[in-house]
C-alpha cells in the first residue's frame, strides 16, 4: 500500500528530524517506537544484523502500524544494491548508504534508488512489491520512488581528505543527509583508537561544516539527549538517538543490579 512518506515532508519544509536505530528484527520494536509518536522515522541497523526479504515487508508494516513511522535503512557495501531496492519494494522509505569514499560511489548509489526515467539518470523500474500492490498506477509509483531520502556514510579518511568533490556530487545527486562514521574513518586511517578521543571532533567538524556548505543537512548519531547541544551549537538539526539493543540491556543491568543490591545479606 502506497503511504505518504512523512520523513521526505519534515525534510521538504524544513524541520529537524529526530529518529532512533535497531537492530533487533522482531517487528514489534519498529510498531512500538511508532506508537510513542515522538521519533519521525527509525532506523533499521541492517548492517549490523540479520535479515532476508520477507523479514523487510513485516518491518515496513510494523512500522505502518506504528503512527505511518517511516523506516530507513543502512546496508552494508557489498550487495547493498538489490538489497536497497528489496527494502523500497517492502515498503521503506530511506536508505543510508555506506563506505562512500568517491563521488563515483555517489553516483552508483543514486543510480540504484532513482527512478529509471529520461530525466534522472536512475536504474529502479516498477516493481509489483508493496507500493504497488494497490494500484498500477505508475504516476503514484514514481511520485513514491521521488519521495525516498538518500543519505551516505561519510566515514573514510580518503573521503574527508577529497571532501569537496564528493560533497559536490552529492549536492548534484540529490542527497538529502550526511552521517559521519567516526569508527570506520579511524579504522581507514589506520588508528582504531582513535574513536573517542577529543582529536576525532576536528574531523567530524569539517564533515559537519562541509555538508552545510553544500545544502546538505548533517545528521548526528548520539547516545544520550545531553550530547546534542554541542552539535545544535554547529548547525545540526538531524539527530538519530540510542539503540535499541543498547537501552535494553542497559535497563536489564539497572534492574539487576538494583535487586542485587536490595537481596544482598538475606
């Protein structure tokens, strides 16, 4: 069933955007955040987890349920293609690329989300998936495919080091959202630690700034409500908050530990 995409409106009139990740794949957690009615899309950590097709119709739906919540995913880099395609077919409604590193990068991930028609440059046809189950009507099907937001990782050292051209690639592809990838960028530079440390900030800064440069809004992953006003302070106004198997096991550990506690002695 074809629904409005809410996220691509927040964005469209200008308004800040909050969300949340997950990772954990029963179709409760998209449905239960939705309910809250306080996160304008989720999204779904795929990279980090485990998944097939079917499994993407029943988050899209769950997420439906939940308040029309938008989902977006993050794929990881090798098949992230079909698997980018498989997610819009169920029902999602923003994709988060990853390992961009070149303005080419930039260009294939385009390709693989945008419409095929004469004015775009795209590789995605119509597909008897979700969003046109329906109605075979294409119009509404590429009005849908025009609504998806497109965002990448920026999270290389070769690309903040070429930041320019790939920021001016993007502004020219369509990209809506930026989101720095501080443990890989360490990673790529051949210094795991350093993630974390105060050093890391100059990086992630320039991401910040250059993606506002270039019309592209910055969005930041925090942990805790308190760590947004430093990136409020640089113009973020995108903020994707917690995990969900972090906030679980964190309120299991306070449980225990604070019946532990109170049954100590007895």
């Amino acid at each position: 069933m074809l629904m409005p995409n809410a996220l691509r409106d927040k964005l469209d009139r200008d308004l800040p955007t909050v969300s949340t990740h997950f990772l954990f794949t029963d179709a409760d957690i998209p449905e239960m955040i939705g309910d809250t009615g306080l996160f304008d899309y989720a999204e779904f950590v795929a990279e980090y987890s485990t998944f097939d097709m079917g499994l993407l119709y029943h988050l899209a739906r769950a997420g439906q349920c939940g308040g029309n919540l938008p989902l977006m995913i993050k794929l990881d880099q090798e098949g992230q293609g079909f698997w980018a395609q498989a997610a819009l077919g169920a029902g999602f409604k923003a994709v988060l690329f990853t390992d961009i590193r070149t303005p080419e990068d930039v260009d294939t991930c385009h390709r693989v989300i945008a419409p095929d028609t004469p004015n775009t440059g795209g590789a995605m046809g119509v597909k008897l998936r979700r969003p046109a189950l329906t109605s075979y009507d294409t119009s509404a099907y590429l009005a849908d495919l025009e609504s998806i937001v497109f965002a990448i990782m920026i999270e290389k050292n070769v690309t903040v080091e070429n930041i320019d051209p790939v920021m001016d690639r993007a502004r020219e592809r369509g990209v809506d959202m930026t989101q720095w990838g501080p443990a890989d960028f360490s990673f790529s530079r051949g210094n795991p630690g350093l993630q974390g440390t105060p050093e890391i900030r100059a990086f992630e800064e320039i991401v910040i700034a250059k993606s506002l440069e270039y019309g592209i809004r910055p969005r930041a992953e925090i942990g805790a409500v308190e760590q947004a006003k430093r990136y409020i302070d640089l113009g973020v106004r995108d903020f994707c908050i917690g995990w969900d198997r972090f906030i679980v096991r964190a309120a299991f550990a306070e449980l225990g530990e604070g019946m532990r506690k109170l049954t100590e002695g007895l």
